[in-house]
C-alpha cells in the first residue's frame, strides 16, 4: 500500500510541474511551495542537528572555545534587528577572513602556474605528428582566449585578430558546454520518464514490475 | 496581414510542437527499449583500469556528492564505481559533500550489499563520514587532521573505535581522491599532499573542467566518467550492466529529435537568406 | 569623537578581522610549524559552524517573505500557498520528533516522495527549454554561431552510441574538441577568474575591499 | 627540517608580485595618477539603458545572482562581491530614476544579509531610503527546482522591464533566462563560472563573458580604487602569457620548464 501511495504522490507532482508547461496553476504552485519548504527546513535542521553535535556537545564537554563561532553566527541574527544589524560585520569579517586566506593557498599553484605548466608541456608530450600539432594549438589558443580578457587596450589591428580568433576558442567550448548541458538535462528528463513509465505505469497499474 | 513565407513557417514551428515530440522520442524507448549498442570511450576505459590497478591496502576518499535529483545522469557511474572498489582490497572513506548524499549512500550500499556479496565490513573496509558542509578553511583543517572536523562517524561512532581509521590521520595518508570536480574540488588534496584524483559523476557541466587537469599517466587527474551515456559505457567495460545501459536508448532518440529541429531551423534561416520570402 | 568611534567597531575594526583572520590562513602553504596547523584545526571549523548557524536566517526570511506576500495579494492561491508551506515545514519537524532522525527510512519516506519527484520532473523540463533554445538560437549566423553550434552539435553526437554507430568519425572528432579547443579557452577562463579570485583576495588582505564590509 | 617550504618559491614570488603591485596601483590611485583606461564592456550600458526602458514601461527591474550564487568561500568569494556591487548600482540608478527593484535572494541563508544590505546602500547613496521594501526580496529556499518557479511567477505577477543575472550562477538558471525573454524583458547577464556562460550566450541580449563580469562590477562603480585593481590585474595577465612563450621556448631549447615552474 505504502509503495502505491507513494508511486501516486511521484506521479501527481510530475504531472503537477509539467503543467506548467501549459501555464502557471494552482497544481504547480502547490508542488512548488511543498519543495521550498521541505527544502528549507530539511537543510536547517540538517544544519542545526550537526551544530549541536560539532559546536554544542564540545562545549559542554569542556572545549570553550567553541563558543566563539557560536556567537558569531548567532551575530547574524542581529539583521533582524535595524539598531544592531551593524554587529553581523564580525561575522561576515572572520568568514571572509577564513575564507580569504584558505582560498589564495593552493590558487596560484593549482589554476595558474599549474595549468600555464601543463599547457606549455602538452605539444612536447605528444606521440603523433597530430597530438603533436593539437598541442600548438592549443598553446596558441589558450594565449589568444587569455587576450578576450585583457581590458586595457582596445580590440583594433593586430589585438583586434587575436581576440577574435580567441573568441572562436571560447565559442567551442561555450558549445560543448551547451550539449554537455543538454546531456544531462535529458537524463534528468529521461529520470522523470521513469517514475511514470517505469514506477507508476508498469509496476503499479500494470503490476509488471 | 502578409502570408508568411514557407522559409518563415520553417522556423517558427510553435515551441510546444518540439516539447511534444521530443518528450514522446524520449518516452517511446522507455516502454519498449530498441537496444543500441554501446561503444566505450578512452577516458572511461582509463578510469576503469586505473581502479583495477589499485594495491591492496589503497586508502581511498571519496567527496560523494550525489543527490536526488541527478541520481538519473550519475547514479550508474556511482553504482559501478562502488562494485569496482568493493571488488580491490581498499579502505574507503566516503564524504558526504550534499544534503542528501547520506540518504542516497545508504540506498546505494542496500542495494550493493558490501558484506553479503563481497565480503567487505563496516568500519573495517569502509566507513560513511557525516554530512556537513566544509568551506574551504573547515576543508583544510580537515586535510591537515581529519580528527579535527569530524570525531565521529554517520553513526556516531567514534573515529578511534573504527578498525580501518586506526592508520588514517590526514590526506597524507590518502591515495586516492575521488571527486566530481577536477577545478576547484581538488585542490585542497593534489596540490598540498600529492593525492592522485579521479573524476566520477562529473556531471552537471564540470565535465568540460576535466581535460585542463587530466592526464592519465602524470595526473592530477588521472581519469574521469560523467553523464549518463558514460555510466553505460562504464558498466559494459566492467560487465557490471545497470540501469545505465538501459536508458542509452532515450536519450539516443530525444537527441535525433534536438538534431531535426536544429537542422530546421538552419534551413529556414538560409532558405530566408539566400532564396528570400518565397 | 563619538563618530570616530563608531566609524572604527562599525567598519575599521571588521577590516582588520578580515586581516587577522587570512594571514595566518595563508600561511599555512609556506611556513611549516605546528602552530600554524594547530590554528588552522581550531579555526578551521568556525567557519563551517558559522554558515551553518546562518541557515535559520533563511528560514526566517522565507517565512516573512511569503507571509507579507499573503498580506499584499488578496487572492486564494496565495493563501492555500502559506497553508501548504506552513504545514509541510510542520510535518517535517514534528517527523523528525516521530522517527528520531532525518536519514531514516520513515523520514526519508516523506523527503522522497515529494522532493525527488518534483526536483527531477522540472530540471527534466529544462531538456524540453534547451530543445526549443537549440532550435531558436543555434543558426549559422555568423562564424562565431557556426563554431558554437558546430562543436555542440559534434559533442552531442559523440556522446550518442547511436550516433558514434552512424558516424564513427563523431567520437574521434568530438573528444579532439574536448581535448583541445575546449581545453584552451577552459584554461584561459580558470586563469583569469583565478587573477580575479586573488585580486579580491590582495584587496581584501591589505584592507581595501570594504564592499562586503559595507554592506554587511 | 626548515621553517619555510622550499617547494613553494615560484608560487611564492608570484604572491608577493601580486600584492606589491595591487599595493602600488592603489599608491597610484590615492595619488590621483593616471591609471590605464579601460576599454568599456558593452553590458554594462545595456543595464542603464534597461533601467530607462523599465520606467517608459511601468515594469519593475528585476535581479538575481543565482539561486546558490552568493558562496563566501573559495573562488566564487569574488563573484559575490562583483555582484554585491553591482547590485548596489543597479539600486541606486533604480531609485534615482523611480523604477521598482525586486530582488531575487541566493540560496544560502547567511548571505542573505549581504544582498538587503547592498540594496540598503544602494537606496541610501541615490538619497532615497525609504524606497526599501523587505517585500521585494523575494527568498525561495535551498533548491533551484522551487527557485526557477520562483522567479517566474514573480514575472508574470508583476512585469519585467529588465532582468539583471549576474553572479556565481549555475546552469539550472536557463529557464529563468526564458521565461524573462516569454515575459518581453531585456535580459542581460553573466557568469565568471565557466561552464554556466553558455546559457547566457544563448539566452541573454547582452552578456558578460567569464571574468568581464568582475570588470564590469569595477567600472560602473565609478570607484578609482576598484579599477586601479584591474590594472594590476592585467599585469599578471601580460606575466601569464610570457610565460607561456618562455616556456615554450625554454622546453623547446630542452630545458625542463614544468620543473622551473614547480619549484
């Protein structure tokens, strides 16, 4: 009973989003505000259990130190108030302090001269005449499409080429990321299928799962 | 009002015209599959042998962000990753880096029965951290001492009372890193400790972020498999089928539809150009 | 004298935070000591405590948001709208009492239903959104288009078996623009936003980027 | 065993390069010393001219950076604060021209205060206040599924004259994008992450293309200190292509560069 029950409820709030394709209703309206609340709270509560286990539990066990980031988030709850919302800065302060210095750790190395390192070496590691050939281009294309990005000097003449033969890199790949979205969006789309043809239909009005 | 040309009538098919057809070309395959055959690809034969080569013993962390709603494009790579593992003699760690992610890993491992069909115990062969969301200070810290960020398991058992956690400290003592994302997500393991990564479930549109940092014989990322068709490569190199392989028949047919209305659309803008409104 | 000193525990005294905060963060990836690691233990965690205590605020503002929302519209959607949020957010605490737990089978029930459903139903439209896109959008128009849709196009058809088996040539040629083309402009767009990244970072570290500060 | 790592050297000169060249561009911009002029990004007129558009219509402007857009941490920490900013002159033109802001909030709770203060700021520099609603911001919870529906009944329940897009944005913001252009909005938009500009390139009237959105933020704020920091930028970039040349060549000449450069 319990898996027709829910095989049902599958069934109704895929339908109930899919209206939507016709036009806003109440159906999906209604799907639509059940996902933002249990969304919500599900991730709070999530949030919280795990503070009281990390954050609270330690500090009642003796490690005071854990009252710090307590009161700190705590302290955002001050934007509630228009008198004190000031004191949220201490937060928002240490979180992009922490934040700051543990990104600019391993940056340079990993998405700079890591990948200037990997690129230069790639026509040297080739096997074939071809890979050989593809790794000069893409040494050439990655310097061209760096050249989109420089803002200081005006697209004429020479720069005026090789920015436009950098934009014909980055339209390559902006294609290639448009089908690797359509890839997945169809899985995803081919997932929805799923609960109506394969769970609802086959294995429950059919009875052939 | 003017009549429109057949060229216009070419590309102004009304929009719910191609929601219908492609939807039914996706659908039809699902309740009858035509069986289109697989053919595997380099990187994910790459992926598959470099797990094969895995040394006993090979410790392993695996940053699992699987959530409901892209189970569909990536839960065949998990499922045929988590046998492949489960068939080397490694220790694995796997962390939760969704929401969700703890309720799919328990659905994923009943499904795969770790102890019943390869003999591998909790705790001792692998272990579930608990989800919580690590900025990049709390990730660091957690490199430097995993202790330090979690104490005690999904079940709240402490890390000491865990037999396999007993020689695990930091990602100094990890080899593997497995992880969806090759940019961002691997940074914290391959540049300060040398973890050597592979990709898996890098969907969404992280795959294009691979190829910057693969390479599978000097790394850092040393393989890679996202997408679902990828999944049903996959499982046919492994023989491990799934529900991979099965879905590869939809998602060819929605594609041939994609293509025709592209193909139209190209027309009608060069029939326009070239032959005018007639 | 008295704005002087609010000027410095309102906007001064957070930029020098931010300061004290990330030097020692930096650290840690050139100087090899125990106190460095130490801190970075300690500290390392506040900040995965402070996001997480901040969710509330999102719960807050939902709440709030939708209910001035009810106030403004007069129409019955609205209404049965709050209804239905106010009580699915109940349903998902008191069930939380119930079972004793979020990961459990009887909570996940619920979780599952809903949410998988949904979720996956309306990304699955976007296939439907990216179809008539592609249809609209993806024209010769000019060379730049006929590069877009060419290397989309030639992706998708090395990512179809059916396609690989009609044009075997498509898998060679669409792994050869993953592998390069895209390669090159991915590596160039990691660096600059990396440049990015670190210039806000510089700023940030040497007290002039008050942009979060002064809005916080 | 030394106190410094003597593995990090190259990445280490880089560093100090950075910031002793972030410090004196900012020396330059404090003296009131000419900085390198930057070429304009055609997007950002757009948004001015959206504005104007959105006030001949009646319609409201809408923003958004992104259902998950507002990440503190790690490298969407700069897009954030690009879009904090940008948001704050959009608010600002908006209120100095009496056209409605509706603001669509990121996903993560604690940022949330970020985005009403930038508004705040915004409202306060062009002198009005009191045109801040709370109503206007609009929150939809920790899932793009409830956000995208969100944000398109808010379209059609009160109009759009302009979207703004701009932020940390993931890819599930496509049908936004749509549903602005189904609703008759100029739509201008981008991303500094990669793998989402496409939607923007198939779906936006004007777009900002990876890091020209961070550029952008700088320029229309009309602040010298924040474009004397793209200056510096375009120094590593001119550093970032030598190197590749040198490089090459040096790999070429047989000399171990991946060596050099790892030191």
């Amino acid at each position: 009973m319990a898996d027709v029950l829910f095989a049902v409820i599958q069934v109704c709030m895929v339908f109930a989003v899919w209206s939507y394709l016709y036009k806003e209703n109440l159906a999906s309206r209604i799907a639509t505000t059940i996902v933002i609340s249990i969304s919500t709270v599900f991730y709070f509560m999530s949030n919280m259990i795990r503070v009281w286990d990390v954050a609270v539990i330690p500090l009642t066990k003796g490690r005071f130190s854990m009252i710090i980031p307590i009161v700190l988030g705590l302290l955002l709850y001050t934007r509630i108030s228009k008198t004190y919302s000031w004191l949220s800065a201490y937060s928002y302060s240490i979180q992009l302090g922490l934040g700051t210095g543990a990104t600019l750790t391993t940056l340079i190395a990993s998405s700079i001269t890591g990948l200037i390192s990997s690129t230069v070496l790639k026509p040297f590691q080739a096997e074939t005449t071809l890979e050989q050939a593809s790794g000069i281009i893409l040494l050439i294309g990655t310097i061209l499409s760096l050249t989109y990005w420089i803002f200081t000097k005006e697209a004429t003449g020479w720069f005026g080429w090789a920015v436009k033969i950098g934009r014909l890199f980055l339209m390559a790949s902006i294609g290639m990321l448009y089908a690797e979205d359509v890839l997945w969006a169809q899985s995803i789309f081919v997932g929805a299928w799923q609960i109506v043809i394969r769970d609802f239909l086959k294995n429950i009005v059919l009875g052939m799962g | 009002m003017a009549e429109k040309s057949i060229w216009q009538r070419i590309g102004t098919i009304d929009y719910r015209l191609i929601y219908l057809i492609v939807a039914l070309l996706t659908a039809i395959p699902l309740w009858s599959p035509i069986g289109t055959p697989v053919t595997v690809g380099p990187n994910v034969k790459s992926y598959a042998d470099q797990i094969s080569d895995f040394e006993p013993g090979t410790v392993i962390l695996c940053s699992f962000s699987g959530y409901m709603t892209m189970l569909p494009d990536v839960e065949p790579i998990y499922l045929a990753t988590w046998k492949l593992l489960f068939e080397r003699d490694c220790k694995i760690m796997v962390l939760n880096s969704h929401v969700d992610s703890p309720a799919v890993i328990k659905e994923e491992f009943e499904k795969i029965k770790p102890l019943e069909n390869y003999g591998k115990e909790y705790g001792v062969d692998y272990m579930i951290f608990p989800y919580q969301p690590l900025p990049t200070a709390t990730e660091i810290a957690f490199t430097e001492n995993i202790r330090s960020v979690f104490e005690q398991d999904f079940y709240g058992t402490p890390l000491d009372d865990l037999p396999m956690m007993a020689t695990i400290q930091s990602a100094n003592d990890i080899d593997w890193y497995f992880s969806s994302d090759a940019s961002w997500g691997n940074q914290r393991y391959t540049i300060p400790f040398g973890v050597k990564q592979l990709c898996w479930g890098t969907g969404t549109g992280l795959l294009p972020f691979v190829p910057p940092y693969y390479d599978p014989v000097i790394g850092p990322c040393y393989g890679y498999v996202g997408g679902a068709s990828q999944g049903g490569e996959l499982e046919k190199y492994t023989g491990l089928l799934g529900e991979g392989a099965k879905i590869n028949d939809a998602k060819n047919l929605g594609l041939v539809g994609l293509f025709l209305f592209v193909i139209f659309g190209n027309i009608a803008y060069f029939g326009e150009k070239y032959a005018g409104g007639d | 004298m008295k704005m002087a000193s609010s000027t410095f525990w309102k906007r001064d005294l957070p930029l020098l935070l931010i300061i004290i905060c990330a030097i020692p963060m930096l650290l840690w990836r050139y100087i090899d000591h125990p106190v460095i690691k130490a801190i970075y233990e300690e500290v390392g965690t506040w900040s995965s405590i402070i996001s997480m205590l901040g969710w509330g605020l999102a719960v807050i503002y939902l709440f709030q948001g939708e209910y001035a929302n009810m106030r403004q519209k007069d129409d019955m959607t609205t209404k049965i709208s709050f209804v239905v949020l106010c009580a699915f957010s109940f349903l998902l605490v008191a069930n939380y009492f119930i079972t004793g737990g979020l990961y459990n089978d009887a909570y996940q029930w619920w979780y599952t239903a809903f949410y998988k459903s949904q979720s996956q139903a309306f990304y699955g439209l976007m296939f439907l959104y990216l179809c008539s896109a592609s249809y609209r959008m993806l024209r010769a128009r000019s060379l730049e288009s006929f590069v877009l849709m060419a290397a989309g196009l030639l992706y998708l058809m090395r990512s179809s078996s059916m396609f690989v088996l009609w044009f075997p040539w498509s898998r060679g040629v669409g792994e050869w623009i993953m592998d390069y083309p895209n390669k090159a402009a991915t590596t160039a767009a990691v660096i600059s936003m990396a440049f990015g990244s670190v210039l806000i970072a510089v700023r940030q570290m040497i007290g002039r980027e008050r942009t979060a500060i002064e809005v916080a | 065993m030394g106190l410094f790592y003597t593995n990090r050297i190259v990445e280490f000169i880089w560093l100090v390069i950075m910031f002793v060249s972030v410090w004196y561009y900012i020396r330059k911009a404090m003296n009131d010393e000419p900085l390198p002029k930057i070429r304009t990004i055609p997007a950002t007129l757009a948004i001015e001219e959206g504005i104007g558009r959105s006030l001949e219509m009646g319609k409201p402007v809408h923003f958004s950076m992104g259902s998950d857009g507002a990440s503190l941490t790690g490298s969407g920490m700069s897009t954030t604060i690009a879009s904090l900013g940008m948001l704050r002159f959009m608010t600002k033109n908006c209120a100095m021209m009496g056209v409605r802001e509706i603001v669509h909030l990121p996903s993560q709770g604690y940022a949330i205060p970020l985005v009403e203060g930038a508004v705040r700021e915004g409202y306060l520099e062009a002198g009005k206040p009191e045109m801040f609603r709370r109503g206007d911001m609009h929150y939809y919870g920790n899932l793009t599924a409830a956000f995208t529906p969100g944000v398109y009944e808010s379209f059609a329940r009160e109009g759009v004259g302009l979207f703004v897009h701009a932020g940390s944005i993931i890819t599930y913001s496509f049908p936004v994008l749509e549903a602005a252009k189904i609703h008759g909005a100029i739509s201008v938009g981008g991303t500094p992450r990669w793998t989402a500009t496409y939607i923007f390139a198939i779906a936006c009237d004007h777009l900002f293309i990876g890091e020209e959105l961070l550029a952008a933020s700088a320029q229309i704020s009309g602040n010298k200190m924040l474009t004397s920091g793209l200056a510096s930028e375009e120094l590593w970039k001119y550093m970032a292509v030598g190197l590749f040349i040198i490089g090459f060549l040096l790999q070429a000449a047989g000399i171990d560069f991946a060596s050099l450069i790892k030191m």
